[in-house]
C-alpha cells in the first residue's frame, strides 16, 4: 500500500509540472496519469493536484515562514513540499506519513532531502504560529490568505460584491465540480440518458436550467461513459444556455466565430434539428479537426468547418442570420475545473484581452443581416471582458441593440433566467432594461459565464 501511495504522489508532482510548463490542462494531463489507476487511487491523485493548484499561494505563505530561499529551489522540490503541507492542513493523512514520504520522494528525484526534512519539521512544530486575520479584522488578507486567491482580483471582488459574497464565490472556486453533460437531443431525450446512467450506476442530477443538461455527481475516468458516446457532450450548464439564446431554427444560416471543439455549434445543430447551416470558424487547423471530431461523434451534419481568422473571414454566400461569439477570454470563470488559471492573469492582462474580444466583436457584427440575432459571451467573471466590451460596442455601433428573449426562453424551453439577469449591469451597458446575464459558482453552481444577445436594426 505505501508503494502505492508513494508511487502516486510523484504521478502527482509529475502531473504539477507539466501544467505548469503548459503541456495540458489539469484535467488532461490528470486523465493521461490515471489512466490505468484503480478508483481509489486516482480519486487520490486528482486530490492531491487539484489541491495544490487551488492552494498553491497559500501553502507558499505558509512555507515561506520556514524557507530562507525558496527561490532557490527547484520546481519538483517546491512542489513536492506543497504537496506534503497541502495534505498535513487538508487532507486525513498522518504528519508524519506526509513528511516521511515527501524526504523519500526528495531523496529518489530531487536534490533537497535535507532542507525538505527540516522545513516540513520545523512547520509540524510551529503551526500554529502561522495565523489568518479573520474576515472582520482584515477582508482582504483573510480572502486572500484563506482561499489563495491573488490579491489584485480579490480587491477587485470585494469593490464589487463586498466581503461576505466576494469570500463566497473565491470559496466557491475552490470547490471541485464533477461534469455537466449536454443531451444531444437528435438522438436521445434527457429521461433516457438519465435512465442509461441509472444503469451505470452513475449519479447524477437533472441541471436547473438547463433541460438538456445532467450534472453528475462523481468524478469518473473518461471510459466510464463510454456507452453514451454521440449520445452527450460535456459542456457546463451556463455554457448550455447561450444557445438556447440564439434560438436556432429550422434553415437558419449561422455562425459559431471561435468555434472549437465545437460544444456550442453542435448545440446549435442539435436546436435546429441539424435542419439548418453553421459556418463554425477557428484559426487553428488542429482545433477545426476538433470540431470536425465532435461533430461526426454526435451525428451532426449541419456544420461547415473553416480554418480561418474571423477578423478576416472571406465573404459569405449570405448575411447570418445567427451569430455566436464565444470570445477568447481569461477563463477566470472556470477556476473550479482549471485552478491554475487563477495565477495567469493580472489586470494588464485583462486589458489586453478586452481589446481583442472588442476587436473580434467589431468584426463578427459586419456580418449579421438586419434582424439578425448577435450572441457574445466569455467564461470570466470580469466586467472588463463583458459589460465593458458591450457598452464599447454599442457606443460604436448604433445600430444594435441589446434585446430581452426571457420570454422565448420561458415558453419555448421552459428556462427560466431570472436569476441570471443582471438588471444593474444591464442599466450601466444601455441605460435601461435587461438582457445582461452572469452566473456563478456561488449562486448558480456553474462555471462564472456571461452572456448577452444584440439585434441589428
């Protein structure tokens, strides 16, 4: 058994440094590692990692009390302590198991057994001395501190929202969430899938707003759903919903402008009955064999894949009736799922995305027809990407205008909005009304999303 333990934890300390030299995505390079692990073992892993990308400041702050040169250590050796105080402060394992297997890692693959011994003692000893301000004395370094949330965006959060509901959605983030699954509804209903998964013996739940989404709740290696392959399609509820928005019918001719892997325009298809036309655009070949993938796994038909650069996308048979703009974005939304994310971003960077995402939107728009319906939406949860994006638009396009489809919504799909609409936000945007709408892991359960829909006059 500690063979087993020992052997997952440098799968893990494997795992953390090839996220962070960019070879994958944590649930990728998670689903590469534990390909061949037992439930147990795997569940163990995903922990291990996960816990460490989502609290890797925290333990930092907590190892730089003890550490007179971490800066000098190597990634594995850093790692490989995150990964000793991450199960000491959050996990069932034993202190001094935590310690004795992390100096025999150091001593097999690194180079710092010693320092790795006497830190993690030294920490075991005086614990107790590392103390976090309550959220009373100081909101900002309890939020940061206690969740490892930068600090730039939790001061950013706590404008915004306040302590108590900013502490919430930074916690929230930290929660792991289990995959949403997406019915395709061209061959199979949301009562079906849900008795095939009671079959399996899978948990799950029917998700609330969307009525084709089943939110499981376990983790599951990807072979586990094997038997519904073209049947669902992983994809987050609030993801769902932008579709439904669009309200795709029967000989429309769309478009999907950042199209890859394809979630939302096989969406599309699947509303309109693969009846209808989508142009779904991406500017890498390797992402468009992705949609051409999916597309075929799901039976879609109605998908017309370009390998090209939207700003310049070449002219079309006609003007859309449908646009979707799915905008390259900070991800910030989907820190539960990739929470290494949270450390990629400064507000710099923000700025920098929301002059591309003005730029792609600028150029999506020349070519909707008039009466055409224009969806933009990003997985952040920064005005920067969203609101402000909007407000710039239509400021320089005056004729679009957001619009207000609740009612589609409610009486063609039985959806139901309401606590998505943003009506402050929407009044900042276009000085009245709704049509504004954002969820969150706090409130909705879902990844952090925006998502709006414009008309052109």
């Amino acid at each position: 058994m500690k063979g087993k333990a020992d052997n997952v934890r440098v799968m893990a300390l494997r795992a953390l440094d090839a996220i962070a030299t960019g070879k994958g995505l944590p649930k990728d390079v998670l689903e590469r590692s534990a390909d061949d692990l037992e439930q147990r073992d795997r569940a163990f892993l995903m922990e291990l990692v996960y816990g460490v990308l989502r609290y890797r400041d925290t333990l930092d702050w907590m190892l730089r009390a003890f550490l007179k040169k971490p800066s000098g250590l190597k990634p594995f050796t850093m790692n490989n302590l995150r990964l000793a105080v991450y199960q000491i402060t959050h996990m069932r394992v034993p202190d001094w198991a935590a310690v004795n297997e992390s100096v025999e890692i150091e001593k097999a693959f690194g180079t710092h057994a010693v320092v790795v011994n006497g830190v993690l003692r030294q920490l075991l000893r005086s614990s107790h001395q590392l103390i976090i301000p309550s959220l009373e004395e100081s909101p900002l370094q309890h939020i940061v501190l206690s969740t490892s949330s930068p600090q730039w965006l939790a001061e950013r959060w706590l404008r915004r929202f306040g302590p108590t509901r900013t502490l919430a959605i930074a916690q929230a983030n930290n929660v792991t969430s289990a995959p949403t699954l997406r019915v395709n509804t061209i061959v199979a209903t949301r009562q079906e899938i849900a008795r095939e998964l009671d079959a399996l013996h899978i948990g799950y739940a029917l998700c609330r707003y969307s009525p084709h989404g089943i939110r499981l709740t376990e983790h599951l290696p990807m072979a586990a759903l094997d038997p519904l392959r073209g049947k669902v399609y992983i994809q987050d509820e609030a993801s769902q919903l932008v579709s439904f928005m669009l309200d795709p019918q029967e000989g429309d001719y769309c478009l999907d402008a950042c199209s890859a892997p394809g979630g939302k325009a096989t969406h599309m298809a699947a509303l309109g009955n693969d009846k209808l036309h989508i142009v779904a655009v991406d500017g890498s070949k390797n992402r468009v064999n992705r949609i051409i993938q999916n597309a075929q796994t799901l039976g879609i038909k109605s998908i017309t894949p370009v390998v090209a650069d939207i700003r310049a996308l070449p002219p079309q048979q006609r003007e859309f009736d449908k646009i979707l703009l799915d905008a390259p974005c900070s991800s910030l939304g989907v820190m539960r799922k990739n929470p290494d994310i949270k450390y990629r971003h400064s507000e710099a960077s923000l700025r920098q995305l929301s002059r591309h995402q003005l730029t792609l939107l600028e150029s999506v728009s020349g070519h909707l027809k008039k009466g055409g319906l224009l969806a933009y939406s990003v997985c952040s949860t920064e005005c920067d990407e969203a609101e402000d994006v909007i407000k710039e638009f239509l400021t320089k396009k005056e004729n679009f205008c957001i619009i207000n489809n609740m009612d589609i919504l409610k009486r063609k799909y039985g959806i139901d909005l309401s606590d998505f609409a943003d009506q402050r936000q929407a009044s900042a945007v276009q000085g009245a009304g709704s049509g504004i709408y954002r969820a969150f892991p706090d409130v909705h359960q879902t990844d952090g999303f925006f998502f709006t829909v414009m008309t052109k006059q």
